[in-house]
C-alpha cells in the first residue's frame, strides 16, 4: 500500500487546522488541544501500524511504503506540538483525554521522551526501506519509545 504525501500533508493540516476552531463552551476550553494532539497520535499510530504489518508479515513488506510511513513518523516528530499541551487539559481537570496530570509536573521527563522518540523515529527512518529483517531490527526501539511515554504518562484504558 502505497501512502500518498498529499494525503499525510492534508491529514496534518486537519490536525493543524482543530487549533483554530472557535471554543463554543466553556466545558470544552481545550477541546481544540486535545483534538489536535489526539490527531498527532492516531496519525503516528497509522504509520506505525503500517510498519508493524510489515514486521509481523500480515501484509508485504514494501521498501517505498515503509520508507513513506517512516518519514511520516519522523515528521509528526519534528512538529511543534506546545500548543497542544496547555496546563490544565489533563485527564483530571477536563473531559476527552486520557493524559495524566502527572505529564506537566515532569516536563523535563516528557521532553527526553520526546527526544527518545524522535531518534527511534529517524533510525526507523534510516532503514525502513533497505529490507524487512532492518526494518523489524528498528521496530523495538520505535514501539518501545512510545510505550514510554505513555506508559507512564496515559491513562490506560
């Protein structure tokens, strides 16, 4: 399956644009935010999920696939996501998230994680497109950065 990059260009500006949406309610002060970030994360577990079919051989691999689903990770990577993380948007103060306070009384933490996952995502990048055994070899540290943080910063469900 190919992805085309307008499609990926067009689903980031869906995302980008829920930020300008006028707030209609009170209740709903970071609902634009949350959207927003929400969008980031099902567009990264999109692109991961393309990868992991790969690895797990439910579908073909495919050099250009994976290179565009790896570059599309590494991209969503390099957004500048502050906009969609105000104080008080956690699980505890307002409905429709599932981010736990605990994310903002350690922002040094969620920023080494976020570094983390940038360097799994370019590595992922790197290889993704030189073979199924190079791509599966950088699937662990890419998964196992995600897993980070939201094991310690998501509510499970």
């Amino acid at each position: 399956m190919r992805i085309r990059p307008t499609i990926g260009a067009a689903l980031l500006a869906a995302a980008t644009a829920a930020l300008a949406l006028p707030l209609t309610a009170q209740e709903s002060e970071f609902k634009a935010q949350i959207t927003a970030r929400q969008s980031q994360m099902r567009l990264y577990a999109f692109n991961i999920s393309q990868l992991g079919a790969m690895a797990k051989g439910m579908v073909p691999y495919d050099a250009a696939a994976a290179t565009a689903a790896a570059n599309n990770i590494a991209t969503l990577t390099r957004l500048n996501a502050a906009a969609m993380w105000p104080a008080g948007s956690d699980n505890f103060s307002t409905e429709g998230t599932r981010a736990l306070p605990e994310l903002w009384d350690n922002m040094a933490d969620v920023q080494q994680k976020g570094m983390a996952l940038a360097k799994a995502a370019d590595a992922m990048a790197a290889v993704a497109g030189n073979g199924l055994d190079e791509m599966r070899a950088a699937m662990g540290p890419l998964g196992g950065a995600c897993g980070a943080c939201h094991k310690a910063y998501r509510q499970p469900q």
